[in-house]
C-alpha cells in the first residue's frame, strides 16, 4: 500500500542512462555491495523555434527555449531535479524579451523544482515537491493520474507527505504549495493488522477513508469543491508482475445529495452523471536506446457535452555517442479562458541537446 504513488512520481526524475541508470533498490539487493554513491546529470536543451499559441488572441507565437537541468541521485532517501524551460521572444513584440505568462505569478516559480524527495517507501515519513505528472491519490477513487501543469500558462510545484504509524497509512498532497488550489488526503486503515498483528505483506486488507478539496483560487479561477469516498479493498492474488483486488466504494459530495458514485469489482467505475475518462501513454526506444519516441493521450469528459482531447508525441535521435541529440516534440493543449472555458491550441519545437551523466 505504501509504494503507490510514491513510485509513480518519482518515475522520470532521473534520465541518466547507461551505467548511472542502476537503480538504488537493485543495487541494495547485492550481498557485500559497497554504499551507493551519488550520481548527477546536468543538461541544456536550446530549442530553435517553439511554437505556442498566444492564449488571449488565437494567434501563434515562436519562441527561443532554453531549457538548463541538474539533477542529484542520493540514493533512495534523496534526490532532486532542478530546471525551467526559458522561453525567449526574438522578434517582433513589445511585451518583454521573456515570455511573461511562465512567470507572472508565484505559483509559476515552483517550476524550477521538478523534483525533491526526502525520504523513500520503507521509511516512517516522506515528502515529495515538484512537478505531479501523473499522481493518483492512494485508492485513486477522487485523484488519478492528475497533472498539475497540463495547463500551459500554469506552472506549480506541487507536494505530497506519506507517513506510516502501526496499522494506518496516510498521504496528504497540494497540488500548488505555493498557491490555493487543490489539496487532500487519504488514510487507509490495514484490517489484517488490526485484527492479528502485524503481517508479512501489509495493506492486503483495508478500509480507507478520503478527501479533496480545489479552492479554484490559482492558475485560473474555479468553483470550489468538495469530494469525499470511503471504500475497502482486498488483495486476493499476489504473483510476481501481478495483483487482483476485489473493492467497493461510495463518495460524493458533502452536502450535495444527488452528486454520487461508487465503485465495486476489480476496478469498474460509475458515476451517476454518466462520465468517462481515457488516458494512455506508450513510449519505445530503439537502436540501442538511440532513438525514443513517446505518444500520449487523454479524452476528458467522454459522453458529455464539452469532451475535451489531448495528444502529444515527442523523439528524441541520439547523436556522436549519445551525449548530444536532436528532438522534435508537438501536441494539442488547452488555453483557460476569462469566461472561465478551455480553447484548444497546439504547440510544436525542435532543437537540440546534450547532456553528461556520472
């Protein structure tokens, strides 16, 4: 129970590749292996020309981006990812040299933190700050595979805290620290504990209570909301690369008796307003790992008035041994708009980068 989440983040904190890519936790697993020590990776991308739509005209703007990166592997207790693309505008406008909407408000500058953790999955407490990609809440019943910055003009640093004390396991997140906008927590209560002790696989059992609430107060103002869900869940099969729960569940939201939905099975979902979500993301790497192509989508609201779609691609071709490459990326996004609606755009760049790893 206490590595959902957890992981999930801390995937793609670190792009070290080659021999600095071994993971902390498969290093640990050698009998007599000496203490991990650090590992670092600095890079800069320059980006020719980035394409991004001007959120208050309709009209597409180039961009010069620069984008510097540090990161620091201290092992499974520490680590963090420091960097912020730099957009700079070479031409023909009066509005600054910077593009002003990366950083026109607080929240913004906690875009240099991609990512700081303090501590890992087997100890007592942890935090996580940075960038939230694809956060699920514990269960994931009111938060699943979130993002924080999917919003183009909105950059915050989001953070989360998972503490472990006997039976119960918690983790509380905001999605801004830095900002007002959506924060909550969960807490999941290990049955098998409670009843006979401590057991040699925890969070098979239990009975988890949540809530979340978006004060809509920051990266666009919104209505505020209250969701809450208490549901159980069983671990029934345990194999290597492989689990099957049985669950159930009711929320809502407090106060509003005809907003509702539960969920029962392995993992099917119903919602009394008839709402479904997609999201996927495929990535491959090729030639020896010279060539990386991503794909992901999401469909937003489906069998509603207001669908709203994402996609993105990216590659990356790996040149004179692999420290420098060349990259293409491009995709569709959505605008917020003072009428308080999403407009679609789409953004495009290619340029090059390199990279050391130790």
């Amino acid at each position: 129970m206490g590595n959902r989440g957890w992981a999930v983040l801390w995937l793609g904190l670190l792009s070290i590749r080659g021999a600095a890519t071994a993971s902390p936790d498969s290093k640990a697993s050698v009998p007599n292996e000496p203490p991990r020590s650090w590992a670092s990776l600095t890079r800069l991308e320059v980006a020719t020309l980035v394409l991004l739509p001007h959120s208050g005209r309709g009209e597409t703007e180039g961009f010069v981006q620069l984008e510097p990166t540090l990161v620091l592997d201290g092992g499974p207790e520490f680590g963090i990812n420091l960097g912020a693309p730099v957009r700079l505008r070479p031409w023909g406008e009066d509005t600054g040299f910077v593009r002003k909407q990366d950083w026109d408000s607080l929240s913004d500058f906690g875009q240099v933190v991609r990512g700081l953790k303090l501590g890992s999955n087997n100890a007592p407490v942890g935090v996580w700050f940075g960038a939230l990609e694809s956060y699920s809440l514990l269960s994931a019943h009111l938060v699943r595979r979130y993002s924080n910055r999917s919003n183009p003009d909105y950059h915050p640093a989001g953070g989360f805290l998972t503490g472990t004390l006997g039976p119960l396991y918690t983790q509380a997140f905001a999605s801004d620290v830095l900002g007002a906008r959506l924060m909550g927590a969960e807490v999941a209560l290990d049955l098998k504990h409670v009843l006979f002790g401590q057991p040699r696989e925890p969070g098979r059992y239990t009975l988890a209570l949540s809530a979340v609430h978006d004060w809509g107060k920051a990266g666009g103002r919104a209505s505020s909301v209250t969701l809450a869900h208490l549901d159980g869940t069983a671990v029934v099969v345990v194999r290597p690369g492989f689990e099957a729960h049985l669950l159930a569940g009711w929320g809502g939201r407090p106060g509003e008796g005809s907003a509702w939905g539960a969920v029962v099975g392995a993992g099917a979902e119903a919602f009394s307003w008839g709402r479904v979500d997609v999201d996927g993301h495929v990535a491959v790497q090729l030639f020896a790992r010279s060539l990386e192509v991503a794909v992901k989508g999401l469909g937003m609201g489906m069998g509603q008035a207001g669908v709203r779609y994402l996609g993105a691609a990216e590659a990356r071709w790996r040149l004179l041994g692999g420290q420098l490459y060349a990259m293409g990326t491009g995709g569709t996004l959505l605008f917020p708009t003072p009428e308080g609606t999403l407009r679609p755009g789409a953004f495009a760049s290619v340029g090059l980068g390199v990279d050391n790893a130790r």
